[in-house]
C-alpha cells in the first residue's frame, strides 16, 4: 500500500511570530550554533551584535567608552551612548525590521545589523534584559526567549546615559557551549583597532589603540619581518601591510567595522592592486605570487549598503563604495596607486628590502617548479578521493548553507579511519588517513610538502597550495589515539600546520577532536567519560559495580559509538597561538634540538600521568 499522502489544508499554513522565526532558523540569523570552540560559533555572533550597537553609538561621537563583563554564561554589555529612545525600548528589542539604521544619515556606514541583531539575541537566550538611560531616566524590559516578562515603568535616574544588555545563551539552542576568553579578546581587541581613542574594558582589562591596524599587525605578526610596517590612511580606508619569512597569505579585512574572516571583494581587489602598483613601481612584471609570497596585510574600508554573502557577514560580495559611486576595486587601487607608490618613493629602504624579497621569491618559485609538476602527478595518480580522503558533499568555499560546519577528520591508521568513516555525517565530514607518523618537517623548507606524499596528498586535499581563499574545509581536526604516539602524532600535524600554513592556524581552522579515555555503563545507563575526574563520578553514579572500559585507541570504538563523538556533542579543542607568541621560538622549543628545558617539561608531565595509572 502507498503511503499516505502528508495532509495539506488550511490547518498546515501558519505564520510564526518573530522569536519563533529566529529560533526555529537559528542558523539563517546568526550561522553556526556550536559549543563555543570556533570563532564562527553563535554564541560569539550574539556577543558581536550587541557590541555593534555600541561601535555605532562611538562613531556617531556618542560615548568612547564600552564595558564588557562576562562571568560563566552570562555576558553584559554597557556602552555610553546616548540611549535607547525609552519609549522604544521593547519594540527596539523584540519588533523585528524595527531601528534608527535605516536612516541612512545617522547610520551611514553602521556595522550592526539593520533591525536584527538585538532581537536574534533576545530570541536566542534563556534570559535576555536590556535598560536604556536618557534625559536622566531610565526604562528597563526582561524577557525569557524572546518574551517579555519585565516591562518596568520609566523613573527617574542619576545614571550616565546609555544602554546596558545583558543575556544568557539559551543552552537548549547552544547545547554545553562554553565561552573561549581568547576569542572574545580577539574580537574586542578589533574594535579598538578599527576605531582609535575607543576604550573597551573586557572583564576590567583595558583595551585600547591608537595606531589603528599598525597596531594589529604588530600585535599579531608571530616572525621576523623584512622591513616596517607600512601604514597608509585615507578617506573611508586604512591599510597595513609588510613582508615575513614564512610562506602563504596572511590578511586581515574588515568592512565597516566587521571582521570579514572570509574575505571578499575588497580582500580580493586589495590582493590584486597592491601586486598591480608593486609591478607598476619597479617597472618589472613580476608573477603576483612571487609579489604577494610572505605578505601580511590588513584592509579596512567603509562603504555604504554593503551587500555581504551571509547573514553573519563574514564575506563582502560585490559593492561600490556609494550607490552612485565607485566599485570596492577601483577605490582600493586608485588609494594604493597614489599612496603606497608615494611611500615607495619616500622610503628606499623599504623599496629595496621589498625587491630584494620578491627576487627571492622568483628564485625560490623557479627551484620548485620541476618539483611541484611531479607532486601534482603523484597526487593525481595516487587518486587521492579514493585512496587517502573519504570527501563530503558540502564544502567551504562554496555557497551551501552548511559550510561553516564542514569538517575534515585528519586520522592515523585504517582501523580509526574506517570506524569515523561509518559514523561520520556525509553531507559535511570528510577523513584523510595517514600511513603512519608523519615527517617532523621543522626547520625544512617547502619543498618537502611536494616531495613527501602525506604532506603532498593532505594539501591537495585541502586546496591550500597557493592561498588559503579556497579551503574546502572550514575545521581541520586532528583525531588521534590518546596515547603517546597519538600525542606525538598531533604535535608532528601541528607543526605541519605551523611551519607553512600559520594562517590556517591563526583563522581557527585547527583543532583537536576529543575522544572519551572511559565507558562506564550499566544495564540502564551508559556514561562516556572523558577524565579522571568523569570517571570516578560516573561510577559514583552508577553504583554498584557497573561496566568500566578503558579505551586505547579511537580503532577499539565502534561506529555506533563514534557516531555520538562527532556529532552534535563534538568535543574540540580550538588550536590557538597566544598574542605573545612567536612560532619560529615554539617550533624551535618542542621540535628543536632537545634541550635541558624541554627534558624538564616532559618528566614533569609524564609524572603527572604516572600518578593517574597508579590509581
């Protein structure tokens, strides 16, 4: 018999409210959901739109000042604005299409989002309250879930003026989510770049610019470079850039105050022209990738109605500067033609460091041609997509609604391949399987990515020979056995990653899957635990006497385990670079030559292991 044909009449047409709108379509307003381990994870975009609106409130020279605590889960934002109207409050906050940045005069070149942060925010949280100060009165309104539960009476005030949010991450949306302090600090620390004589104090740490994206590079260049950081302004543009030793692309762009992670047309166009008026200077048409080799970069420029790709507006699409004005392209290279050649000019030092960089660059890229040819024919005849890589039907670089949540599972042998492999979600979870442990490659060049196979496939895999603009996978994770050839094995991946793709690294693409050491069950209950500590409370839990397995490596778990590992309870652990480390001094301290200080770091560490297998 048929099965019966799904009913449909008027009883299936309905019209959801607002909030129900944002929570149902979640991923539409605010991307990926995720535990808080990747930058690109909802909880971050929450915190991004309500400080929009302080950003905003600066730049129309109302408050220089923003204060931004967070404590566990609850995250509070108070700037010195000058206050939501307070008879709008409520409507500013939960009436969707509803705020003062449609007026294109007081909010030209705005950075939040056009009637939706603050009530995605609402919507999304378990507890969400927002007061406004003005005109020595104050108006305040709570909801839960987007519903309002507190609507308090305007009174009188002795506060300074302005607006402070405070919410709570909804944890039936935002499943065991935790926040990383890191990445909260990157994002304010961009505020304070992009908008010299901004204050922020985040957790009363003060944070503050006042060399604009001087100051980022600075902050964030992790290597030697070739020569000073040169700094151009203009009109709705600024622009920072220098040469390292290391390989790839390294830029950091921005559209009206928004991190664009992805790029876009500007990052593109900035690529292009910089490599234009460099050819232009020295009258040589050099190769743009002997030009751009080792670059670090940063654009920001501000436009208005600026068209993005996504609703989290992490790529810019195409866009002029004005409705009637110039494309994004053509203002970056007629800014760059006249300045940066004019610094060229006033600065030879600079000029012939720059030349001398790119001649390198040449020689290097010659030396490696007849090598990279043969790279490309092993790798074609290896036939990668079946042999070394289990692909996914969704990728990042691509337009699909899911591609933030692609993944690719880097693994060590078949017996672990083949169990992630079984369990993995097709639609965004690939596997690329090592053949054993990989080269230590510290201290060698390029070259031996070509030369050996596994680092050879895995790059091709991942589409990062020239830059990083076509990435296939938004997450690489390294899934190995928590042992100590599996540590070793994601310290030899690491340094793969750090040695020639830092960027990779520094974009949060890196990670590391967590996988549960315990099983402890018993005839009603089954506990995965990943400690000690987990552990010991599981079988207090589960007394008396229940089922302890220790598993020694991901091969000993079976598909239908692993399948609740890398699903929507994944646990990984973001590989992150301090903002006062260098790479080359940590490649060299764990990869280096052994030395009495990392002879020390290990026996202290393993004797702490030693004291768990006592017990």
């Amino acid at each position: 018999m048929a099965e019966e044909e799904a009913k449909y009449d008027d009883d299936s047409v309905r019209t959801l409210d607002w909030k129900e709108h944002i929570r149902l379509r979640a991923g539409m307003y605010i991307g990926k959901l995720g535990d808080g381990s990747s930058t690109d994870d909802g909880i971050y975009i929450l915190i991004k739109e309500v400080i929009d609106n302080a950003i905003d409130e600066f730049v129309m020279g109302n408050g220089r000042t923003v204060e931004i605590t967070i404590k566990e889960r609850t995250v509070k934002v108070r700037d010195y604005g000058r206050g939501i109207p307070l008879g709008k409050v409520i409507d500013c906050v939960s009436r969707i299409n509803t705020g003062a940045k449609y007026d294109s005069i007081a909010f030209k070149k705005s950075v939040g989002l056009n009637g939706v942060g603050t009530k995605a925010v609402n919507a999304l949280s378990s507890y969400f309250r927002v007061q406004s100060i003005r005109d020595e009165k104050t108006k305040v309104a709570e909801f839960k879930r987007g519903e309002l539960m507190v609507d308090s009476a305007v009174e009188e005030s002795n506060l300074r003026k302005g607006t402070i949010v405070t919410f709570e991450p909804d944890d039936t949306i935002f499943h065991n989510f935790h926040y990383i302090h890191q990445y909260i600090e990157k994002m304010c620390w961009n505020y304070c770049y992009l908008n010299p004589g901004l204050t922020v104090y985040l957790n009363g740490e003060k944070l503050l610019s006042e060399n604009g994206l001087k100051d980022l590079l600075q902050n964030n260049i992790s290597e030697e470079i070739l020569y000073p950081i040169i700094h151009l302004k203009g009109n709705d543009i600024e622009v920072a850039l220098t040469h390292g030793n290391g390989y790839g692309e390294e830029y950091y762009s921005f559209v009206n105050g928004q991190f664009t992670t992805q790029g876009g047309s500007h990052q593109s166009g900035f690529r292009e022209e910089v490599a234009k008026v460099i050819r232009n200077f020295y009258k040589k048409d050099f190769e743009t990738t002997d030009i751009r080799t080792s670059i670090i970069a940063a654009v920001s420029i501000k436009v208005m109605e600026p068209v993005f790709e996504s609703q989290t507006k992490t790529k810019l699409g195409s866009a002029t500067i004005a409705p009637d004005g110039p494309s994004v392209k053509s203002f970056i290279g007629d800014f760059l033609a006249k300045e940066l050649d004019n610094y060229l000019h006033k600065n030879p030092e600079t000029a012939d460091a720059l030349l001398r960089k790119i001649l390198l660059s040449e020689r290097e890229r010659k030396d490696m041609a007849g090598v990279k040819k043969l790279a490309k024919e092993r790798a074609k005849k290896a036939n990668l997509h079946n042999r070394k890589l289990r692909d996914c039907r969704s990728h990042f670089n691509s337009t699909d609604e899911r591609r933030l949540e692609t993944t690719l599972f880097i693994t060590e042998g078949d017996s672990a391949s083949g169990s992630i492999t079984k369990s993995r979600d097709v639609s965004t979870q690939a596997v690329f399987s090592l053949k054993g442990k990989p080269l230590n490659c510290y201290g060698l060049t390029k070259k031996v990515v070509y030369e050996n196979e596994e680092f050879n496939l895995l790059q091709a895999a991942l589409n990062i020979e020239e830059t990083l603009d076509d990435i296939r996978y938004n997450q690489i994770v390294i899934a190995t056995d928590a042992d100590t050839d599996g540590m070793h094995i994601r310290l030899l991946m690491i340094t793969f990653f750090l040695q020639f793709f830092p960027d990779l690294v520094k974009n949060g693409h890196l990670y590391i899957l967590q996988t549960p050491l315990f099983r402890v069950r018993n005839k009603k209950e089954t506990r995965y635990c990943y400690s000690e500590e987990e552990r010991v409370a599981a079988i207090e839990a589960l007394s008396p006497r229940p089922e302890i397995t220790r598993f020694k490596g991901l091969g000993e778990i079976s598909p239908d385990e692993f399948k609740h590992f890398i699903g929507k309870d994944i646990r990984l652990d973001p590989v992150i670079i301090g903002k006062d480390a260098h790479i080359s001094q940590l490649l060299s301290y764990y990869m280096g030559n052994n030395t009495p200080d990392r002879q020390m770091f290990i026996i202290e560490n393993l004797r702490v292991e030693a004291d768990l297998v006592e017990e």
